[in-house]
C-alpha cells in the first residue's frame, strides 16, 4: 500500500507540474491542450463521417448542453474535458474537422489554442473499432496533429512552434475500447489470438512507439488517462448473473494501468524533458460507482437511459431517460453523465491543486508529500464509442 501511494503520490506531482507549466506558457493565460481519445473526449468529429457508426448527434444527446442541442458528445451535456477547460478559462479545443480548411484555420489563429483530435470507436490498436465503419484511430489522430503541427510552422515559423508544442498539454484516453470492442468482444481475432498477458504486451509495445511519435513531434507534457472500472459499467454489468462488477474486466483493467504507468515512467527517464504522467480514472470511478451518494447521486448500477442490455448501449432517440438525469452517474451503458463529468473534473482540479508545488521547505522542516488522491479521467465509452 505505501509504494502505491508514493507512485500515485508521484505522477499527481508530476500532472501538477504538466498544469502549472502549460498554464505560464501562454503569460497568464489558459493552456493549449491537444486532446487525444474516444467517445468520452469527441466533440463532434465523428459528426464529419458520412458512414461511422459511432456517433451520437441525435436526441437526448446535448439535452443537458448549454444549447439544448446535440454537438457529438456522448453524454447529456459536457464531458470531462469541458469542464475542465472552462476551469482553466479557455474554451474547449474544437473538434480537428471542425476545421474546414485548414488555410483559414492558419489565418484565424485556430489552430494556435489547441484542437480536440478525439474520434468514437478509437482506440490503441489500430484494429480496434473496425466495426464502426469510419472513425480516427489513434495513429491517425498523431497524423492530424502532424498537420496541424505543419500549418503553425507556416503560420508563426519552426522555432515559435516548438516553444508552442512543448509548452502544450497532451490529454490522452484510450484504451477502453481495446477492451470492451476488441479483448472482449467473442468476434474479434484478438481475443482469440492473445492471452491477456500477450494482449498488455501488444497495448503497451503499440502506445510506446505512438507516445514516441507524439515526443518526436515536439510534445512533452503528457497526461495518460488510465483505464477507469470497466467491469463495473452497465454494459459490462448485464453480464453478470447478479449484476455485479465483473471482477475480471476490473483486474484487466488494473493490470494495464500498471503497465501503462512503467511505460511512462520509463519514457520520463530516457527522453530529455517528457513529463509524462498516469492519472488514475480507476480509483475515481470507483468512488463514483461504490458510494454515489457521497457524491449526490442516487444510481450507479444503471444507465440513466435504461439501455444496459441494448445493442450499442446508446440513448437513443426511442429511448426514455431518467427524469432525475443529475442523479446517474451512467447517462447510456458506456458513459458517464454531465453531472458525473463535473464532479470528476471537480476532482481533478482539487488534485492538481493539492499536488503542486509550494515553497521550497527548509532542510530541517520538511513540508509534507504531493497530495494521494488519483486524478480522474474519461470513463468507458460506446458499444463503446
């Protein structure tokens, strides 16, 4: 137990580094943040494909949205990153696609205050997610940050686009859907191919060499969502014959947390000035699921919509979700509700806080260690997105 508070103690100080830096990089105001992921981080660019099956631009999508309206998030209104974002005082990073043309997004400065790569269905693997049709992988998000990367050459020359770069925020979550629509799913050749064991062994080998790309095109400040409870979300959870947790999805999960916090530790140590850094969505979802109450919320066991059991586990527009929608944590099968969102980043912005850096103590009075309470990421998502 104390060598896992002191690694987790570890990697709070070093998000809190990654924030506090960022956030002087730009004179006082909020960071650039370059976000990576799935259907918890998408904010539209699924929307752009004609043919994915990963999307969630309908009602009751976006009830909850200061809109009303739906814009490609998978959940009632914001996700983890919005909140987060109005936390900092910057606007949430727009979906790459939203950028119709890239001439004018260098003309506009739109691509100089970040951009929200995240796709639904995406995942490690480049073979995850193959069954929604059209979708960004992760290898191809870093390719879209590539482009991107190019146009702020164009725009403000080599030199000023580095300095940009490495000052920026890298958020990263993925890795659920290599699980639950890859490991996990009877039809895909991956979980007939690998143990467990090998499986970690191919996560791992695939997101160090795409974590190296990342660094090779100038990021440095590196914030690795680790996988949250994934045994323990509605989908998962009909599985059961009780309707508990299924405690070996939860441990699959552990055990690649584990492995992704060495790989990053690992980075840390051989590549000149990565800071890089798991935050531990685990232990803050289970928070979440294991004592809602706490927290102000009724139900964790069931998605607001009622669609556990539904194939994709979406709200979708036929469905009737909960009249109390600020009371589940789950909105659908897969994600957590905007009430949930902004405890989490509530969370995750105490944390940050606790773990940075003070004054520095005097030799004879040390002052006490970074705060121990993980910091949160996104929670799975759909038939997961």
């Amino acid at each position: 137990m104390a060598a896992a508070l002191a690694a987790l103690a570890g990697a709070m100080a070093v998000l809190a580094v990654l924030c506090c830096s960022a956030a002087a990089s730009k004179q006082g105001q909020g960071p650039v943040t370059y976000v990576f992921g799935d259907s918890m981080s998408d904010v539209g660019n699924n929307n752009y494909f004609q043919l994915s099956l990963a999307k969630s631009n309908y009602p009751w999508y976006g009830i909850d949205y200061p809109t009303g309206l739906a814009t490609g998030r998978f959940t009632n209104g914001r996700t983890i990153g919005d909140y987060m974002a109005d936390k900092f005082g910057v606007a949430s990073p727009p979906p790459f696609l939203s950028l119709t043309s890239m001439a004018a997004a260098v003309d506009d400065d739109g691509i100089l205050g970040g951009v929200n790569f995240a796709s639904g269905g995406a995942g490690i693997l480049n073979e995850t997610g193959v069954y929604f049709v059209e979708y960004f992988s992760f290898d191809e998000q870093i390719s879209c940050f590539e482009a991107v990367k190019r146009a702020m050459v164009a725009k403000i020359g080599q030199e000023a686009a580095e300095e940009a770069v490495n000052a920026a925020i890298f958020q990263i979550g993925l890795g659920s859907n290599d699980y639950i629509n890859n490991f996990l799913q009877p039809f895909m050749a991956d979980g007939t191919t690998y143990t467990h064991d090998q499986f970690i062994r191919l996560l791992v080998a695939t997101l160090d060499r795409q974590l190296k790309r990342l660094y090779g095109l100038g990021a440095r400040n590196v914030a690795f969502n680790g996988l949250p409870p994934l045994g323990c979300i509605p989908a998962q959870r009909v599985l059961s014959p009780t309707g508990e947790c299924l405690a070996h999805v939860n441990r699959y999960a552990a055990r690649f947390n584990a492995a992704a916090k060495k790989l990053l530790d690992g980075m840390n140590a051989r590549l000149p000035g990565a800071r890089m850094a798991l935050a531990d969505c685990y232990s803050v979802v289970m928070d979440l699921i294991e004592h809602p109450q706490k927290h102000g919320f009724t139900t964790s066991d069931t998605s607001c919509c009622g669609v556990d059991s539904k194939v994709g586990g979406l709200c979708l527009p036929d469905s009737k979700p909960c009249s109390a929608r600020d009371a589940f944590v789950f909105w659908d099968a897969y994600h957590t509700s905007d009430a949930a969102n902004r405890v989490i980043a509530d969370r995750l912005w105490a944390d940050m806080h606790l773990a940075a850096p003070g004054p520095a103590p005097r030799a004879t009075a040390p002052g006490p260690g970074p705060a121990t309470t993980p910091a949160p990421g996104p929670a799975p998502g759909p038939a997961r997105a």
